[in-house]
C-alpha cells in the first residue's frame, strides 16, 4: 500500500477547485434567499453562466 508523504507535496486539482468553489457560492447563495429554492436563474446567475455564453461567443 503507498500512503502519499505528508508535507508540501499536495497535487493541486484546479477544475476540482474551481467545482468546490462554486458549490460554496451556491450554498451562500441558497442560505441568503428568502424562498425555499433558489430559483434556475438564481443558480445561473451565481455560477455566472451568461458570462460563460458571452465568452465563448
């Protein structure tokens, strides 16, 4: 069995950071809304998909 050393050798995953990082502002964002559900242009708005769309254009 290999047990990674324990120490400054940590292996930064970026997409799985950046995944993290979002489900952390949906969850602020769910945690502040008035309503039960955050709405689907709520969670658009936190993921901030029509800045995704105009980029790719």
């Amino acid at each position: 069995m290999h047990v990674a050393p324990v120490g400054g050798t940590a292996v930064q995953d970026h997409v799985a950071l950046a995944e993290i990082e979002l489900c952390g502002e949906l969850i602020i964002a769910a945690s502040a809304a008035d309503e039960d559900r955050l709405s689907l242009e709520s969670i658009d708005e936190v993921l901030r998909v029509a800045e995704e769309r105009s980029a790719a254009d």
